[in-house]
C-alpha cells in the first residue's frame, strides 16, 4: 500500500479547514485516513500559527516510506522536527494563546475507602485472650447443659 502524507479538506464554504492525514494513495482527498497528523488552517492571521504538526508521527511515516504532497513537503520544512519557522511558530502561538497539543490528561484520585486501622500488639493479645475466654465458657456452658 502506498501512503501520502496529504492535505484533507474540512470546513464550510470560502473558510477552508485542513487535516494533515497519512493516507492511502487510491482514497479519495477526503476519503478515509490511517492516521490524523495534525491540521493547517490558512485563515488565521498569524501566518506561522497556520499549522500544527505532530512531527514525530510525521517523522515516523516519512521513514517507513510515505511521499508528502507539495504542500506538506513546504510545511514539514517549516514546521517539521527540525522546522525552520519553530521559533516563529511559537511566538506566534504564543501570541495567540494556542496550545499545540492537549495538555495530557489528569489523574484524577478517588477518595479511598475507610480500613480498619490495624490493631496494636497489645490489641491483638487482649482480642485473643477475650475470644479463648468466650470460646472456653462457651465450652463449660455448653457442657453444664
């Protein structure tokens, strides 16, 4: 199978949204993907805020043997692992408050159920000693019946 690293358009009418996606050759543009690689919108107003890229699943399809089209070729130069508009990119996301990637997400801690506290030597001993006097009465009572 033949794998493209391609641009798949989304959006509306005249406000194009793009998904960089590893595809399959034979699918259509916006048919089915292997795998999502990022996105490109040209309709933000920072030019160097226009794409996020997940470089090292990029990196990894370009080394198992996917062909980027022209146009992801010129944003994985830029924007790539070794991008020459990183630095760029991060003023300019940073301008705009956007985030790359999603945080990663939280461990959330259920509150934990209540143990019994373990008892103390000395607890232990009177626990035991109470139950062999329960256990010998019970003995002699049941004997006397």
């Amino acid at each position: 199978m033949a794998v493209k690293i391609r641009l798949k358009r989304m959006g509306r009418t005249h406000r194009p949204f793009y998904r960089v996606c590893a595809m399959d050759t034979r699918s259509p543009r916006d048919g089915r993907v292997i795998e999502e690689l990022g996105y490109y919108d040209p309709m933000v107003k920072e030019t160097d805020a226009r794409a996020i890229l997940k470089s090292e699943r990029i990196d990894y399809w370009l080394g198992v043997g996917a062909q980027p089209s022209d146009k992801m070729k010129v944003l994985i130069k830029k924007y790539g692992t070794n991008g020459t508009h990183l630095d760029e990119q991060k003023a300019a996301l940073d301008r705009l408050n956007i985030r790359p990637e999603a945080p990663p997400p939280t461990k959330i801690e259920l509150p934990k159920k209540e143990e019994p506290a373990a008892e103390t030597p000395a607890d232990e001993a009177a626990s035991a000693e109470a139950s062999a006097e329960g256990e010998g009465g019970s003995e002699g009572e049941s004997s006397e019946s």
